[in-house]
C-alpha cells in the first residue's frame, strides 16, 4: 500500500447537523475510556507465518491449506507473509495483473479474508510477488512506511532477479520483509553474494524519517537464493536425501558457507535444515530432476553480456526485443544442453534481530525494548507439485511490548440518530496525531480482502458534524447500503501515514431496529 487509495468523488454533503450537547460527548468519552482497552492491552505473542514458493509460472492449485497451516487446531496466527518467484510475467499476464488482481493474490484474499486477515501491501516486480496479511485488530499498529523494487538482472535494468521490499512500523517497531530471487546455477555463487549485497545496499530511505535497514529490529528475508551444494557428486547427494542424511550436505551447502565467511551474512538466522533439498524436481511430481543431457556451457548469457551495452544504447523497444527473443533461447538452450540438476536447498528463509549476537540461540532477545523471537517451525511441503520447486514455510512466535499501545484514532459507531439512514460516528485523536483533509473513513464488511474493499465512505472534513477537545463526529449516510446481517467495522485511513490508523469493534446496521438509550435517544444497535 504504497499510495493512499482514491475513494470516489463524494457527493452531497447531507443534510446540516447542529451542535450536540454535553451529555453526548461525556457518554463517548466514558465510552473511549472503557472500550479503548480493546486496543491498549499489550500483545504478549503475534505468531507470524512465512511462505515462499517459486511457482514457475503456474496458477493457484485448489486446495493451499496446508501451505497456509489452515488445517492446524489453535494456531492462532496473526500474519502472513507470502513471496512468490517466478509468477507468469508474459506480456498478456502483466497487463492483466495491471488493471486487475493477479490471480495468486486473489486466491489469498479468497482463503484468507473469511478468517479476518486483510491484504495490508503488497509489491510486485515482474515475477516476484510480496504480500503482507495481518488480522483486522492489528491494523492500526500496522504502518506502511515504503515499499521497494531493487532489479539485479542484466546488470540492474531487468527486474527477472532481484528483490522487492515491504518496510513497515509494527507496534512502533522498525520491520524489513525482502522477498528475492538471486542468480541461478552452481558456478554463480559470486553473483548470488554480490546481489544479496546489492539489494541490502539499496535498502536505503532518503528523505523520509527511516533509520538504516541495519537499524531496524527485525529483517526477514527470503526467496528463492538458488544456492547450491558443492563438491558432492548427484549420486551422493541423492543417496544421502534419500537416506534422510541431511548433515552430510549441510557443510556443503553455499549459503552456510557464506555464513562463516561473511560478518554481515552471518548476522541473519536461519532454522535447521531438516526438511529434503526443495529443487530440482521434476513438474507435476515428488521425483528429482530426471532429465538426461549432457553439460554444455550457457552461451545466450555470455551473449547477453557482450551485446547488451550496445543495445542499451538504442532505444529500448529494440532492447525489449532483443531480451524476448534471448529469453526464449536461453530457455530452449538451458532445456536441450544442460544436465540433471543436483537437488539443493534453493529455497531459504533468514532472520536478523537487531543487536544480535554471533551464536545462533533458538531464543533470541533485543535489551531494550522488550522483544522476542522464537522459531515455532521451518517445512517444506512436499505435496505441492505444480513447480520443479517446494514451498517452505517458517512460523515465528513474536513476543513484544508495543511501543505504540493505542491506536492514533479510537473510532466508534454511535450518536443521535435524527434521520433514519444517517448514522453518527464519534472519534478521537492523539495529540501527535496530524490529520489530513484526505484522511477518510471506511465502512466496511468484516471480512474485508484489503483497504480499498469499502462498501462506502466519508471524508472526515467534509463530513464533520462538531469537534471539541480532541472529540470528532461525522455522519455517514447509509441510504444505499442493503441491509444484511452482516456484521460491519470502521476503519479510519490516514493518507498521510498511508495505513490504516484506527478501527471500530465490529458491529451490525439494522434499519428501522432502533433502540432507546437512558436518555430517551434512539441509536443504532450495536
């Protein structure tokens, strides 16, 4: 959620209200005093869940429960968040996705919108995909701060490889989730460490009011790192998978090599290995690469390098050209020359918590301020056989003390009700809370997929009945709302902070069902 969402032009203002009178502002401040601590209540543990999965190029299958550990009794998670590499990226497909979901996060929304999870972001360059779903009560400590597309393919002007970037506030938490895709084959070793530097390096924040990614107290990184295993023939490699004798590969594995090389690199944490190499597998199956051809040496992308910096100098639909047509001999070649992949451990997921030390504790805690992270489980998921890669999947148990332990808005929805379509909701403010003359508030199902899902909205200016001491009120017409017993919320949306800052407790609209308050007043029924 890069970019505050654009409500619809708002058209009659309504009819005009008149001031209220004290007793209805003491009720609602009694009422923020009580019900706020829906919100302020510290959050012990948020139990996060991580996917990544190259898809190569495949649609959704019909059943991702598994994946999504929906199958699982009292899991009780908070937040997902999902990387794909290599979705369909085809010119057709790239347009599509353009003006409307692609499929992949449609089919998240669909399994996980029932369960009160919202899409709060999500980036996109070319094939990689990441996503960010968090359940509703958390939205208002969920704050979008950039999101990021860093290309390293062809000499960082093609975005085939490289990473993309959701870096967000979390409870008052600096948080970084990179889901990448590094340079393939056993040779590139190099490439894939000097692109994992390349990435991190662009992780910066200038002009905005962001500290360093290395000052942030929790990075995830993941995605298909193509790292491989040295040295061990496929025969051993494959006896040793079979045998269940994953020890014997670890040492050989490129990337825990990297890590007792590489001071930064080993900062990030990863969970034991004890899952079956995730690549390469033959489609549609739980075999490994069962190809047989002999080895040859990739002679398109040596031709890239030697004829891309002429071409860049063109103009780039000759470029774009050029690269199509590489592309698909690069892919007829890699098909026809070269020999069965060793099965690897493609497909990684790492942490780093700020401050941390060198040792790889299963528990590992900040000083100060209070924040822990525990690694609950790390899979693969064998059953998935629609790409020559298995998803693998990480759940972590964060404990933390928010920092921000109120939401910036306390929102309900109450008030007179002079006219029978016209609802009244108050709201307060922070004191450092600066509102905008774009902030609007959402009505919303529960069960929204994401923040542009309203079923209608106000803008607070333009619809604001009075304002006294921090207390706002604004009334919402709900005239073309069908009635339904389903149950809504409120959701104010700060354009400037472009997250979601305050949410209501849900609640239900019955026209004409309207009750009588102490006072004699009628209000809806909550």
């Amino acid at each position: 959620m890069s970019a505050a969402p654009v409500p619809p032009a708002v058209g009659s203002c309504g009819p005009a209200w008149r001031s209220q009178n004290g007793v209805e502002i003491s009720c609602f401040r009694n009422k923020v005093r009580r019900k706020g601590l829906w919100f302020s209540a510290p959050v012990p543990i948020t139990s996060i869940h991580v996917v990544t999965w190259n898809v190569a190029s495949a649609a959704p299958p019909l059943d991702l429960g598994d994946l999504l550990q929906l199958n699982k009794d009292n899991l009780n998670l908070d937040m997902y968040v999902i990387g794909l590499q290599e979705m369909n990226c085809g010119i057709m497909s790239l347009l599509s996705d353009t003006a409307f979901e692609d499929p992949w996060s449609s089919f998240f929304m669909d399994v996980l919108s029932p369960l009160s999870f919202v899409k709060v972001s999500s980036v996109r360059m070319q094939g990689l995909l990441l996503l960010f779903f968090a359940k509703h009560q958390h939205l208002p400590f969920v704050q979008i701060l950039s999101t990021k597309s860093t290309p390293t393919g062809l000499f960082g002007y093609w975005g085939n490889k490289g990473g993309v970037t959701i870096c967000l506030k979390l409870y008052g938490y600096y948080v970084s989730i990179i889901n990448c895709h590094l340079p393939p084959h056993m040779a590139n070793n190099d490439q894939r460490l000097e692109h994992f530097d390349r990435i991190l390096e662009m992780q910066n924040f200038e002009g905005q009011d962001i500290p360093n990614i290395l000052e942030h107290d929790f990075i995830l990184w993941f995605g298909d790192m193509n790292f491989r295993i040295d040295d061990f023939g496929l025969h051993f490699v494959r006896e040793s998978i079979k045998n269940r004798c994953y020890s014997d590969l670890w040492e050989k594995d490129q990337l825990s090599i990297a890590k007792r090389h590489d001071p930064l690199l080993r900062e990030f944490q990863e969970g034991p290995l004890l899952f079956p190499p995730t690549y390469k597998f033959d489609k549609n199956s739980n075999n490994y690469d069962t190809r047989e051809f002999s080895p040859a040496h990739m002679l398109p992308e040596s031709l890239a390098h030697t004829m891309l910096p002429a071409l860049l100098s063109r103009h780039s639909v000759l470029f774009l050209l050029y690269y199509g047509c590489l592309k698909r001999l690069a892919l007829i070649y890699d098909h026809l020359c070269e020999k069965k992949r060793k099965p690897a451990w493609t497909d990684r997921i790492l942490w780093r918590l700020k401050r941390q030390p060198q040792a790889n504790p299963p528990i590992q805690r900040l000083p100060a301020p209070h924040f822990c992270l525990s690694l609950r489980s790390y899979v693969s998921h064998m059953m998935y056989c629609i790409s020559d890669h298995k998803p693998v999947t990480s759940t972590f148990d964060l404990e933390l003390k928010p920092l921000a332990s109120a939401p910036l808005i306390t929102l309900i929805p109450e008030g007179l009700w002079t006219m029978e379509n016209d609802m009244l909701i108050s709201y307060s403010l922070t004191p450092d809370f600066l509102s905008s003359p774009w902030d609007w508030i959402g009505l919303y199902k529960v069960g929204l997929r994401h923040v542009n899902d309203y079923v209608s909205y106000v803008w607070v200016r333009d619809n604001q009945v009075s304002f006294s001491d921090g207390l706002s009120q604004v009334y919402f017409n709900t005239s073309n709302i069908p009635e339904t017993e389903d149950q809504f919320l409120l959701c104010y949306y700060s354009n400037s902070l472009h997250s979601v800052v305050g949410i209501s407790k849900p609640f239900k609209i019955q026209p004409g069902s309207l009750v009588e308050d102490p006072l004699g007043e009628a209000q809806p029924h909550l």
